[in-house]
C-alpha cells in the first residue's frame, strides 16, 4: 500500500476521515448579509414608531385608519422578517461551526490514519 | 363618505423619511438574493453530516415583497399628503409644519395603501379592460374612407373605456397598480389601446367621441407612464407601442399589398404615439425612445386624407405642439432634460444633426391654418429648449459637465452646428452659444491647436477649424454674438484669477496662459464674425456689451467652479427637480442675456468713437484684475500686508472697521499699481496680437 507524498490526498483515507465539504466562505457571506439586515431593520423599526406619530398627528379619517390598518400589518411582518433573518444567520452559524468540529476531529483522524500507515509501512521494511 | 383631517406636511415628512430608510432596504434586497441563492448553489447535491445540513427559505423573497409594499405604503402616505394639498389649493412651500386642513373624503384621490390590494384591483381593472377591447384598434383607412359606420363603431368603446379608466385615475400616483394593470394586458391589448387613442382622436374631431382627450388619452397615458417608470415594465408591452406595423395584424388588412394603405396605417400608429407621449409621463428613456422614433421613422407629412387624430383646429389651439408629431415629441423633450440628454446621445449624435430646425412646421401650418413662417419660430424655440435642457442643464444638475460622455457629446455638437448642412435658426444658435459656455477655456485651446503649453482640451478631437465653423454658424445671430462675448470676457476674467498670485508677485509673465487662450478666443471670433459679415459697430456692441454685462454665474460657467457650485441631484431623480437646480444659475444667465441687450446697448457714437481695444474695455479690464486681486485671500491679504508696512496712507480708512471692502481694497496704492500695469499689459497684449483695426475692420 502506497503512502501519500503529498496529502491531502483524500480519496487515500477512508471515507469517515475525509473533510466535510461544506461551503463556508457562501456561508460566511450569507451569514453577514443576514446579520447586516437584521441590524438594519431594527435600526429602522426602531426609528419608525417616530415617524408614524409625526404623520398620525392630526391626521383623521378614513385613510388614516386605513393607514393604521396597513401599517399595523406590515410593522409585525418586518419584525417576523428581522427575527427570521437573525435564526437564519444562526442557524448558518451552528452549521459552519459544526463543520469546522467536524473537520477538526477528521483531521486529527487523518494525522493518526497516515501516522499508523506510515509505521506499517516502515515496519515492513524493516523486516 | 365623510370628512378627513390631516397636516400635510407631516405626512410629506413622513414620506420622505420612510423612503429614505427604504432606499438603504432596496440594495440590500439584491444582496440578500445573491448571498442565499449562492449558498443554496453551493450546498445542493452536498451529502453533510448532521448538524451541517441546512434548509434555507426564501427569505429574500419576502424581503423583496416588505420593502416594495414598505416603498407603496411610504409613498401612499406622501399622495395622501399631496392631495390634501391639492383638495386645498395649496402648495407644499406655501404650508407650516402643523398647518392642518379638513376636505371631504371624496376629494382625496389616492389608491390603496397596501400593494397586494392595488395590485388585485390593477388584475380586475385589466380583465374588465381585456373585456370590453376588439382584436383591433385601428380603423382600415379604406374603411374610414367608405364605410362611416366602422368608426361609430369603435367609437362606441369610448364612454366604456373612459369610465373604467376614470376608475382607475384613483392611481394616478400608483406606479404599483398600473404595471400590474398594464402587464396583465399584455402586448396585444395595450397595442389596441394605443391604437384607440388616434382612433378615438379621429372620432372627436368629428364630434363622435367628445372629451376623448381627457377622458381617454390622458388616463391611458398617465397608466403607460406609470407603469414605464416603474422599471418593471414587460420589455413586450413597450415594445408593442412601438411596433408601427399593422400589415399582419386584424385592422390592417390590405397593408401586405398596398403601400399606400400600409403608409396610413402607420401614420395612424405615429400619432397614437405621438398622443401618447405627449399625454403622459414616461421615464426618460422611453421619452427619448418615442422622440427619435417619431422624429426619425414618422411621416414626414401626413398623406392626404389625413389619418391624424386630434387635428382639429378647436383642439390644437389649446395643444399647439399636437399641430405636428415632432413638435410634440420635441416639445416632451423639453419637459425632461434627462430625456433631452439621452435623446441627443442616440445613435452616435444624429439627433444633433436637428439644428436646422422647422421640424414638422408645414404639418403644423396647414392644422394650424397659418403659414409655416409663422409657426416655425416656436418649433425653433422648443428644440432650443430641448438642446438647452439635455446638453447643458442636465450636466449640470448632475455633475457631469465634464463627464467623457458629455464632452463627447459637446464636441460632437461643435461639430455638427459647424457642418456644411446646418444652417440654424437665431434661438438655436443663441442655444448653442449657451450651451458652450462651460466649455469656453476647451474651445480657445481648439483654437490655438493644442499648444503643448497649454492646458489639455476637455473637447475629444476638435480642431481649430471645427471651432472656427461653429463660431460662424453660432455668430449670425445677435444675442448668440452676445453670449460669445461675455464667454470671452468672463474667460480673461477667469484667467486673471488664476494669475493672481503671479501679478501680486509682479511677474511680468503672469497672464501669460491667459493671454494665450484670450487672444486665440477673440481672434476666432473675429474672424467668424468677418465671415458671416457682420458690421464692424455689430461687432464691437457684441465685443464691449459682453465685457459690460457678463456675470459671475457666467465666470463660474466658464471657469468650471459652476460644478461645485451647483448641489448634484441623483440621475434618475424628477427631471423638473433637475432643471430647478439649475434655474438659479441658468436663470441668471439668461436674464443677463435678455437684458444685456437693451441695458447695455451702446449708443452709435460711443462704439464710432472706440478703435483702440482700451477704448472698448480697458476699464473693464482693470475691474477684473482689481477683482481678481480682491477675490483670492491670499493676495488680498499681501496687499494688506505691504500697504500695512509700507505706512499707505490708505491703509487705516480702509481698516477702520477691521473690515476690507471690494472698493475700499482699490484705494489701496500698492493695488491700483498692480491694476494699472497688469491690465495695460493685458490690453497691450490683446492690441499688438490683434489690432482693433485688424480684428474689427476699422472704424
């Protein structure tokens, strides 16, 4: 059996060894795309309750309650979009770390899978 | 319904506010889009152990679908404010911040505030439109000809249509409804809608179909427009207005075989865009789109019968441009300078090529009943007004005088009011003359071939003798000669500004560019105004009057500091707000020009008495430098300095109050010496390089 010259090599080690091939650098950017509108949608969610009681102050009538009535609507879904967003930042987070533990452990595995190969194979030259 | 009550101003400020957090949401949209569909690509067909597997929704999607109902909501908000104003009579400037008003509820004309239920209303509206519409929209001229009945008819559609889209006039502001109505009607419809507007137009001028301007072409075209600016019209709706060929479609039989019918067909098609675009408003590049395809590709003169709609004289005298496609389209022109901009930059410049002016005006004449003399003077003015806006207002309220698509654009314009074809009318050419102001400094270096001494051309590839055609062209009419001369002295001004520093140090050399560039202006301005023959007294009025009335916006013009001067506006921002920007400037100038003439005429004997160039500006001369001198801190404050140290006895009534004003500055002994001799070098120059005599003929 031939030892690897240049690893990684992966398609040397077993298939449980090999690093998990999972997207980080995609990840990563989603991650701080997500974050950057959270953060963004709450800045502005938060400045918004200022902005409507400048525009309902005095206003009266049928648009005003059919102001209310969109508004009220539209105020919850951007919310539910922010709390969405941070999840799914989460979410994408636990994921990259949990690959990176992963690929942590299967390298340490790869390390020791080459050291014994290695051994063995100097092993059997010796004899 | 019963009353509302609001302060308007609250609700424009909400507006605008809202808006200005949903243009930071709108990038973030495509952002969101391409972050989450990347890693979906990069995570499909992966197997991934547990706890790495991940499921993404469609997240963006609905970011996409909040902040465009966030921008309908925000925006309603503002049309509830306008029309509060509007229900009032009021202008926005004209309100305080808690000025309330009260109207009936009937009197406020917006849509809904919530997109979805806009939207649903724009699928009903365009089902009922789809309902009531034929396969066609166009009358056979054949038929028109010899079947009256076809055109009452079609003209039975009106009272139909006119009250569907008096319904949905309530979204005259809603760019959301009238894309969804537009795009739900699809090529076909909104092809036999447009159709309709000329055919309907034919009907009213023979009393069939009263109030079809209002009523029909208006609502229809404010849709189109809408819907155009939204940016998410179907490429294939807009393209169905501009498909002039009705040979293969119901309506125009007959067209495959007969040309001639095939010309009146499309003649019908040219006036319905013609209406169209004239009715309503598109986004600028549509504008210019229907512009050069009216211009360009439309009859030059309807045939005989005319198939044009809204022809008649009752109409026309309240839409005069209507008297003829090109007058409309140019005219639309002049209500959007980017459109204006865009239009003159199509097809490699051949819209510059317009200069000639008089398009249309035999058309407009015979509508008119008055003779194309009459009528071409104000076709003129409107294509003057359309250069004016798209080639030196548009750049300017955008920043983008010097801009290599603008002075390429410029350079070209040289170029084409120079060719050998171009004989301009007075206001283009008093136009054009404007429109080269900024680029004054470029067309003296053209002039003086580029001297390696000198600063670069900003003018891509113009030569001397291109320089030398425009001026003879621009120069046969007065107030265009007028405008060349107060370019030419706010250019000795500007350069005399730049040399402050180096007259205050007493360097004999100090106007050294200036005078270069000053006298290669002036001297192809002579040799123009020789040219084109115009009198020597003619000469010197334009020479001296531009000294007498040039201004500072002009000197800024010339100087380029008009680019700092002016607040950029966005690009794709209204285009009204645009020309506003730059009102003040441009206003200015004109002002300047339409008074110079009169305020600063020069009585007969005053220009026979002048044949020396210090006869005609040598005191003018000594003003720009003493205000050159005065303008630069730093010098002004030299001058202070030496007359402080040198005991003048100017000097403490001048600094009494601790304050140096303009005139007090040319009490000062150092500075009048300063002025004298620099301004008699500077009109020394000018005399020995071009002698009065040699420039303007003598006395």
């Amino acid at each position: 059996m031939s030892v690897p010259k240049d690893p990684p090599d992966y398609g040397y080690y077993p298939e449980r060894m090999r690093p998990v091939p999972f997207p980080t650098a995609s990840a990563q950017a989603a991650i701080a795309v997500c974050d950057r509108i959270a953060a963004l949608l709450e800045s502005d969610l938060g400045a918004r309750p200022g902005l409507v009681a400048g525009a309902r102050d005095g206003w009266e009538g049928a648009y005003r309650v059919e102001f209310d009535e969109t508004w009220r609507i539209q105020e919850v879904r951007l919310a539910g979009l922010k709390e969405d967003l941070r999840r799914l930042s989460g979410q994408i987070t636990t994921a990259v770390n949990n690959a990176a533990a992963i690929n942590g452990q299967r390298a340490t595995a790869r390390a020791n899978y080459l050291a014994e190969q290695q051994s063995e194979t100097s092993g059997a030259g010796a004899n | 319904m019963g009353t509302s009550s609001a302060k308007p101003a609250k609700l424009l400020a909400y507006r605008d506010a809202g808006i200005a957090q949903v243009e930071k949401w709108e990038p973030e949209v495509a952002n969101l889009s391409t972050a989450l569909g990347g890693l979906r690509d990069a995570l499909a067909g992966l197997d991934l152990p547990e706890g790495c597997e991940l499921s993404i929704l469609f997240e963006e999607v609905w970011f996409d679908t909040l902040t465009r109902n966030q921008r309908h909501l925000d925006e309603w908000v503002g049309d509830v404010g306008d029309e509060f104003l509007r229900a009032s009579g009021r202008a926005r400037d004209d309100i305080g911040p808690d000025d309330s008003f009260t109207v009936d509820d009937a009197a406020i004309v917006v849509g809904f505030a919530d997109r979805d239920r806009a939207e649903r209303q724009a699928a009903d509206d365009a089902a009922a439109l789809a309902r009531i519409l034929g396969p066609t929209g166009l009358i056979n001229p054949y038929e028109l000809a010899n079947d009256p009945d076809k055109l009452d008819e079609m003209a039975r559609l009106y009272p139909e249509l006119r009250d569907i889209l008096a319904r949905s006039a309530r979204f005259h502001a809603d760019e959301d409804y009238a894309v969804a109505l537009v795009n739900a009607l699809g090529p076909t419809n909104v092809r036999t809608l447009a159709d309709l507007a000329n055919t309907f137009g034919i009907a009213a001028d023979r009393g069939k179909a009263d109030g079809a301007w209002d009523g029909y072409v208006v609502p229809l075209a404010t849709l189109l427009g809408n819907a155009d600016r939204s940016g998410r019209l179907d490429d294939s709706v807009r393209d169905a207005l501009f498909d002039m060929d009705a040979g293969d479609e119901q309506g125009g039989e007959g067209a495959d075989h007969n040309f001639i019918i095939k010309d009146q067909l499309a003649d019908m098609r040219y006036r319905s865009l013609t209406l169209l675009l004239a009715a309503g408003t598109f986004s600028p590049e549509t504008t210019a789109r229907m512009a050069d395809t009216i211009i360009h590709d439309g009859p030059l003169a309807p045939s005989f019968y005319d198939y044009s709609g809204f022809t008649n004289y009752q109409f026309l005298a309240d839409h005069r441009p209507l008297a003829a496609n090109e007058w409309a389209a140019l005219d639309a022109l002049t209500r959007d300078d980017h459109a204006a901009n865009i239009f003159y930059g199509l097809h490699d410049g051949r819209n510059l090529y317009l200069l000639n002016g008089g398009l249309g005006a035999d058309t407009a004449a015979r509508r008119l009943g008055v003779s194309p003399g009459d009528v071409a003077g104000d076709i003129d003015r409107t294509l003057a007004d359309s250069l004016t806006g798209g080639l030196q207002n548009y750049p300017l309220a955008t920043g983008t005088v010097y801009s290599p698509e603008t002075t390429r654009l410029i350079a070209h314009l040289v170029e084409a009011a120079g060719d050998d074809y171009v004989d301009a009318p007075d206001a283009v050419r008093r136009a054009l003359a404007q429109i080269s102001t900024p680029y004054t400094r470029d067309l003296a270096v053209a002039a003086e071939g580029y001297d390696r001494y000198l600063p670069d051309g900003r003018l891509p590839g113009l030569s001397g003798d291109e320089v030398d055609k425009f001026f003879r062209e621009v120069s046969e009419s007065k107030e265009a000669r007028l405008v060349l001369g107060q370019n030419a002295a706010a250019l000795v001004s500007t350069e005399i500004g730049e040399s402050a520093r180096d007259i205050a140090a007493s360097d004999p050399n100090a106007f050294g560019q200036g005078s270069t560039l000053a006298t290669a202006y002036y001297r192809e301005l002579g040799e123009a105004w020789d040219h084109v023959q115009v009198d020597r007294l003619a000469q010197r009025e334009a020479l001296v009057a531009g000294w007498r009335s040039f201004t500072d916006p002009v000197v800024d013009l010339v100087s380029g500091k008009i680019v700092e001067k002016i607040p950029v506006v966005n690009a794709a921002a209204d285009l009204p707000l645009a020309k506003n920007v730059v009102d003040g400037i441009t206003g200015t100038i004109k002002d300047s020009i339409n008074s110079a003439v009169y305020d600063h005429a020069i009585p007969r004997p005053e220009l026979e008495s002048m044949t020396t160039w210090r006869d005609a500006i040598e005191d003018d001369v000594e003003h720009a430098v003493a205000k050159g001198l005065y303008d630069d801190p730093a010098t002004r404050q030299h001058f202070l300095d030496r007359a402080a140290a040198g005991g003048d006895p100017a000097y403490a009534s001048v600094m009494a109050d601790g304050q140096v004003t303009f005139d007090e500055f040319g009490r000062l002994g150092g500075v009048s010496d300063a002025v004298l001799t620099q301004s008699h070098r500077i009109v020394d120059g000018f005399q020995s390089d071009m002698a009065f005599d040699k420039m303007f003929g003598g006395g």
